[in-house]
C-alpha cells in the first residue's frame, strides 16, 4: 500500500475539522425547581453554549420536580445534571456548570486560550 501524501493527510484533517465544527449538540439539563444552583446551571450553561456552539446546539431544561419520570428514566441522581446526548459519547456532568473548562473538555471543545496567559502563567 502506497503511503499518503502529506496533502492529502491535510485535506483529511481539515474535512474532520469542518465535519466536527457542524456537529449539532443535543444537551438536556436537569434541574430541581427555581433553586440558586438551578438558576447558577442554566445561566452558566446557556452563556458556554452560546459562546462556543451558537447556532448548532438544543438545549433542553427539566425541571424533575414537574418531570420526575424523564429524570428516573436518564437515572439522574443528582441535580443540577447536564446530560450531552449527541454528538456521541453520552456524557453527563454534575453541579451548577461554573468550571467551564471542565465543561467545554466534556463536550469535546477547547477553552479559549487567555493571550495573557503563557504555559498556564498569568503575566
């Protein structure tokens, strides 16, 4: 088998950027009523989605105390909980979503760097 050429490994990798870029986000978030931790969730998780995913994502907001019987079906055990159905892997995060970048590496994005930040140092 003849090896690829360098052009052709970047055509394949700017075609796998372009594909993940289009990828739509399906995001449910479950949360318990009107509480500070739900309002902290939903204010927080609305401003990363429309700060790295404007216009490619859904995101839908379960209150389990109106909806108990969505939450026992995804076995929520905790709330607030974001589950991030699509694009595969399913993964479900924790917590009021104040660690964005624990959030943005769960949903497979990249934190935008800081340019005042070098090697993880504030100058």
């Amino acid at each position: 088998m003849k090896p690829e050429s360098i052009k052709e490994q970047s055509r394949k990798w700017e075609e796998a950027l372009t594909k993940a870029a289009d990828e739509k986000y399906c995001l449910r978030l479950y949360v318990t009523g009107s509480t500070p931790k739900s309002i902290r969730a939903i204010t927080n998780i609305k401003q990363i989605c429309e700060e790295h995913l404007k216009g490619r994502y859904t995101l839908e907001i379960i209150d389990i105390y109106q909806q108990p019987v969505l939450a026992k079906g995804e076995q929520i055990i905790a709330a607030p909980t974001l589950i991030k159905r699509l694009p595969l892997p399913l993964r479900k995060f924790i917590g009021d979503m104040t660690n964005s970048d624990r959030i943005l590496l769960g949903l497979d994005l990249r934190p935008v760097k800081n340019s005042k930040e070098v090697n993880g140092k504030n100058k």
